[in-house]
C-alpha cells in the first residue's frame, strides 16, 4: 500500500489510490469483526471506556 501511494506521488498516478485506502480500511474494520471473539472484545473495549 505505502510502496503504491509513493509511486503515484512521484509518477503522477491516477485516482487508483482512493479504491485501494478504501479497500484496505474495510479490510482493516472487518477482520475486527469476523476475528473470533473479536466483536465482544470490541464491545468490552467500548464499555470500559
């Protein structure tokens, strides 16, 4: 992803890079919520705050 964001800086890439962050970021909330036990660590977390 970083390797990516640096090429389109310094080759002037397109508008790719947006569907990518976006991609991973959905990744990234997701695998919280599919982990087992994730979901309910989450909320323990929540709580605790």
């Amino acid at each position: 992803m970083g390797i990516q964001l640096v090429f389109a800086v310094l080759f002037g890439g397109g508008q790719d890079w947006i569907a990518d962050l976006a991609g991973f970021v959905t990744g990234f909330v997701l695998t919280t919520a599919l982990v087992p036990g994730g979901l309910a660590r989450l909320i323990a977390a929540v709580r605790n705050r």
